[in-house]
C-alpha cells in the first residue's frame, strides 16, 4: 500500500487537499479525477482501491491493518499524527515526502 501511495505522490503532489483534479479542484482522493494526492490522500485512495476490490470480510481485515501499519509507520516517520498538517507545512517539498513514505517503508521492512 505504501508503495502504491509513493507512486501517486510521484505522479502529483496536492497540498492543502487530500487530492485535487487537474483544474486544481478538490476531489476525494480515491476518485477518477484525481491527478494529485497528499500524502494521507495518496495512502486512502490506495486504501479504498483495495477496500473495494475485497469483497470478503477477512480480506477487509486485513486491508484495514495495512493502513493502520502504514498511518502509524508514517507517523512514526514525519514525527506525527497529523498527517495532513505535516504534508501541508511551509516549505515542505515532494522530496521530503517522498523520503518519508521511504523510511516508513524500510521501518515495515525491518530495515530502518
């Protein structure tokens, strides 16, 4: 889930909205339209892709403890919960972002 999210961010970074269209519209970031995400944005539309995919509860489960492994990863890797403040600060660049999607994931992995 981290690396699709890393993947869309590297597509389009939104600040101030978890997902905007191409005119700059905000949309939710799981829709068609989006073209840029936060980076909570980018790990809910990854989310609710799989969400949907998985139609038995077991697989929902799961799915639902990968985000939270990853949200608390995340946090663990910007120094907050506030996930959206964080993306959204002065001066925050997509490098930074992407650097912290990186270390989330050597963390999961073990690697870190």
């Amino acid at each position: 889930m981290l690396r699709e999210a890393r993947g869309l961010l590297q597509r389009g970074w939104s600040r101030g909205a978890q997902a905007r269209d191409a005119r700059g519209r905000v949309v939710a970031p799981w829709s068609d339209e989006a073209v840029s995400w936060s980076l909570l944005g980018a790990l809910l539309a990854r989310w609710q892709v799989h969400d949907m995919e998985d139609a038995d509860f077991v697989a929902h489960r799961a799915d639902a403890r990968a985000l939270g492994d990853a949200t608390e990863a995340l946090g663990a890797a910007t120094g907050t919960a506030a996930l959206d403040r964080w993306n959204d600060a002065e001066g925050r660049n997509l490098a930074e972002v992407v650097a912290a999607v990186d270390r989330a994931l050597a963390a999961l992995n073990g690697s870190y």
